[in-house]
C-alpha cells in the first residue's frame, strides 16, 4: 500500500460580518485622517490593494472604538473557536468521516493566544475523542497554512491509517489599533480579513492529492520583516522591510532549493499555489517563479474577495484551485515570519 500522506478533504469559513473596501476607506478617514500626518499619502493602499471586501470577527463600528488585550482576547476565543467548528465539520463532511474518526489535531492560529487552546475549547462541540493527539501551532503568521498542512502530512504519514484534521483559523482584524498611527497600521487596515480553512490528510490509498514533498527556508538576520509587537492594547503589526522586493529578489532561488533537495525541478511544477499577500507581493511572486504576468489569477480573485486572511488564505487559493481542478503537480507556498518561506508539493491523485 503507498503510505504517503494524501490530501482527503479541504474546507474554508469566514466571520459573518463583510467589511467592503470603499466603506474601510471612509472609516479609516475618519479615525487616522486627522491624527495621522501621512494618511493622505498612505490613503491610496485601500484603492491599489486589489480587495473588495473582506470577513471580520465585529462590525465595522466595533474597530473605530478602542479596545485591551482582554477584550480583543474575548473575541478570539468566541469567534476564532466558532470557525474552527465550522471549518472542521466542513472537512469531515467532506470526507465522509464523523468527529471521533480523527486521530490527531493541528491547530494552527498566530493572532490570539489560547490557553487551553482552540481544538481542546471545540473537543465537546466537535465530538473529538478523549484520547485525540493534540498539536497547537503559535507563531508562524502567513506561512501557518503551508507549514501546518506540512506538519499534519508528516504526522499522517508516521501513523498510516490515522486521519489528521488540521485546522487554520486567524482574526487579523482584531490587530487593527486605533491608537498606533504608523505606516504598517495602516497597511495591515488595508489589507487583513479574517477566516479559517480544515483538512484532513491520511496515509493510505485514495485521497484528493499525494504529497510528494515538503520544506522550508529561513533567511538570516530577517527577523524585522514581518511579526508581532505586543503591549497592553494587543497585538501591533510589525513591517519592517518592503515584503514584495524582498519576495521578488529572494523567492525563486529558496523554493528552487526546497524543491532541488527533493528531486524536482522547477519547470515540472505545472502550476504554484502561493499565497497572495497583498497585489504587489502577487506581481513579485510571478516575477521570482518565472510565472506569466497574470498567472497567479486564482490569488488574485481570494484577495479580491477575502483579502489577506494571514494562514488559510493560501488554502483558500488550494480550496479554488481543487474546484477548478488540480494540475499534475502543483507547489504550495507562503512566506512567514523569520523571515522564511514554506512549501509544499503536491501530485494529483490518478
């Protein structure tokens, strides 16, 4: 029997509430216009970002408001374990399987801290049960859903016939602050929704994908291009160094690298899946991986819809490419915090 891990099932949620971009636009006016200095030479972002609309944990008028660690904290807990049921039960839906089918759990989300974690809150909702294997994943930002779809197959593939649920969930918006009038708060306005995506992966026959391989880069002396600063209000987004000329410099000799340890070249990807940061990270993206311009049109359209959801928005990409149907070989990526970038290979199933 092939024991490589396989792709079974892949489902995505989002928050009910829509932010439309022309409405944030007028919003953010309204909150920075007058206290920040530079907002009209930044005002443009929310124009040239490429997003319509985006899902948020609160409405609109709960971000115009100030709000602590704790209370952003409260809503983490409420919203961010709420779709992490319903994405879940959309993957077991998906495959046909019941919650006390899953063997193991990996739960991975950097904009909230939960203690007991997300899977351990949702286990009596879900069904999960009691001898369930646990693994909360912290700290990997936008890579979380490359690295954690990584984490689940090699897990899978150490247990054949155990099916692993994994389960991305993050509430970027509870990141906006009205309080820190910087250029990267108001790019992280521009950009950020929030959503959730679950798969499950098994060893065995069947199964939607192969994955064939998987790997990541980490770049030295990086560690200020993107992350977290944390004080009493929450979490502050930090966006130290220009993202997209960084990608367009340095992505296609690190995934070239991941892909070379694992026998494959870059002209037999047939197509990249990538993560679409923002419309500039997408166009460096084409550039670094020798796509057409125009290419990566899939992300595009998730970050028209959803814009930058952090983790699951590469999984939303995958979620649309299966739709459209998956080529022959296809390469999952993201770039994280680190700075590194994260990849996954993945072969249709015949």
């Amino acid at each position: 029997m092939n024991q490589t891990a396989k792709l079974v099932s892949l489902a995505t949620a989002v928050p009910a509430h829509i932010l439309y971009q022309e409405d944030v636009a007028v919003a953010a006016r309204e909150m920075f216009g007058k206290r920040y200095a530079a907002f009209d030479r930044m005002a443009p972002v929310f124009l040239t970002a490429g997003i319509h609309k985006r899902h948020a944990a609160q409405p609109i008028e709960w971000y115009a408001k100030p709000h602590g660690w704790k209370e952003r904290t409260a809503v983490y807990l409420d919203v961010a374990q709420g779709l992490f049921i319903e994405a879940a039960n959309k993957a077991l839906d998906a495959a046909g399987l019941d919650a006390d089918e899953i063997d193991v759990v990996v739960t991975v989300s950097s904009t909230g801290i939960a203690t007991p974690s997300l899977e351990a809150r949702a286990a009596q909702a879900m069904g999960f049960r009691d001898d369930i294997q646990r693994v909360p994943v912290f700290g990997l930002g936008c890579a979380g859903g490359v690295s954690g779809f990584a984490i689940a197959a090699r897990l899978a593939r150490a247990q054949p016939g155990c099916n692993v649920l994994l389960v991305v969930v993050e509430l970027c918006t509870l990141a906006f602050r009205m309080d820190q009038l910087t250029k990267a708060g108001i790019v992280a306005c521009a950009l950020f929704g929030d959503g959730a995506a679950a798969c499950i992966l098994r060893a065995g026959a069947g199964g939607i994908a192969e994955v064939e391989a998987a790997g990541e880069h980490s770049w030295p002396n990086t560690l200020d291009i993107m992350g977290w600063d944390l004080d009493g209000e929450g979490f502050e987004v930090i966006f130290a160094q220009a993202i997209p000329s960084f990608a367009e410099a340095n992505m296609g000799p690190a995934v070239a690298g991941i892909l070379e340890r694992a026998k494959i070249r870059m002209d037999e990807v047939d197509r990249f899946v990538c993560h679409p940061g923002g419309t500039k990270v997408v166009v460096a993206l084409e550039q670094a991986l020798g796509i057409p311009q125009g290419g990566l049109d899939h992300e595009r359209e998730i970050l028209r819809e959803y814009g930058n959801m952090s983790a699951p928005t590469v999984l939303f990409v995958l979620d649309r490419m299966l739709q459209k149907g998956l080529p022959s070989r296809a390469v999952v990526t993201a770039m994280g915090p680190g700075f590194s970038a994260s990849c996954v290979a993945l072969k249709r199933a015949a």
